[in-house]
C-alpha cells in the first residue's frame, strides 16, 4: 500500500557565487527525489542542477518529520 503523503520543502540561499536552491520533493505513490540547482550571480540562468532519487530510509525519516543531516551530501558535481 502506498503512502498517503505527500511533501515538498524548497531553500533558497544566496552566495557570493550566485544563489542555491535545495528540494526535497515526496509523493503519495511513495517515491521522491531531491535536487541541488545552482544560479549564475546577478542573473536567472541555471548554471548546474544535480537530481537524485530518495532512499526509502530518507523518505521514512522526513514521513516522520525527522531531520537528516547531510542529505545532500552525494548531490554535490565531482572535482574536474
């Protein structure tokens, strides 16, 4: 049986290097993902954004209204 619930949190957080924005994103058939997208400074066009499928452990843990440190720790694009 699927889980009747269904979340959606957005954080913007401006930087000197242009703006963050974080969301995490949970359906009512029970899946979700989470996305990292990066802005240019001083301006509207993406520069970057990283979407990756939530786990079910973090799915239970936000289904609970708990708190997960690092979640979008494995977002993060690989050095070049």
């Amino acid at each position: 049986m699927p889980i009747q619930f269904h979340y959606q949190n957005i954080e913007q957080k401006r930087t000197p290097n242009g703006r963050v924005t974080r969301k995490v994103t949970v359906y009512k058939n029970g899946k979700g993902y989470k996305s990292i997208t990066t802005h240019l400074p001083r301006k509207s066009a993406r520069r970057k954004t990283i979407k990756k499928p939530l786990t079910k452990k973090e799915i239970a843990q936000i289904t609970q209204r708990k708190f997960i440190p690092g979640l979008f720790r494995d977002c993060k694009h690989p050095p070049q």
